[in-house]
C-alpha cells in the first residue's frame, strides 16, 4: 500500500509539474507557485480532521464561542501561509536557480 501511495504521489508531481510548466513556465516564481500549489493538494484530505480537531479542543476548553471561528482560523491560516509562504519559496527557489 504504501509504495502506491508513493507512486500516486510520483505521478501528480510530475503530471503537476508538466502543467504548470505548460501554463506558467519554469520561471522561479512559476516553480515556487507549484510548490505552494502541491503542498496546498496534499493537505486538503485532511482539512476535514484538522476543523474537527481544533473544534474539539476549543469546545472542550469552553473557548469555542463564535461559529464563524470554524472557517476563519483555517482561512487565516490559508491567507497568511500565501502571503509569507509564497515569497519565501520564490526567493529560495530563486536562489537554488
């Protein structure tokens, strides 16, 4: 099982690569978007247990008083993975180049 979750995590990473190269080109800042963009894919099957993980802690501390707070922690998250994240692997990738 786990070499065909390597070889399904293979084929979209190179699939991936090919059409974001296509789209975007092979320009630093191109290569840093597809390295969010993958990071980002692979992090979405789990989103589900992470909002019920978090929501557990806070309801369990009495904490969790705004129902809004279910989507807003993880969109803040998202948005501010974006804006410093991003950046950050554009000039490493840069540098790397």
């Amino acid at each position: 099982m786990r070499s065909f979750c390597w070889l399904c995590y293979q084929w979209t990473v190179a699939v991936g690569f090919q059409w974001f190269a296509e789209r975007l080109g092979i320009s630093a800042w191109a290569m840093a978007g597809f390295l969010f963009a993958t990071g980002w894919r692979f992090s979405l099957p789990g989103l589900p247990l992470d909002w019920y993980g978090q929501f557990r802690l806070e309801h369990g501390s009495g904490s969790n008083r705004d129902p809004t707070a279910l989507v807003g922690g993880p969109a803040q998250r998202v948005l501010l993975g974006l804006a410093l994240g991003y950046p950050v692997a554009g000039v490493i990738v840069e540098t790397v180049d």
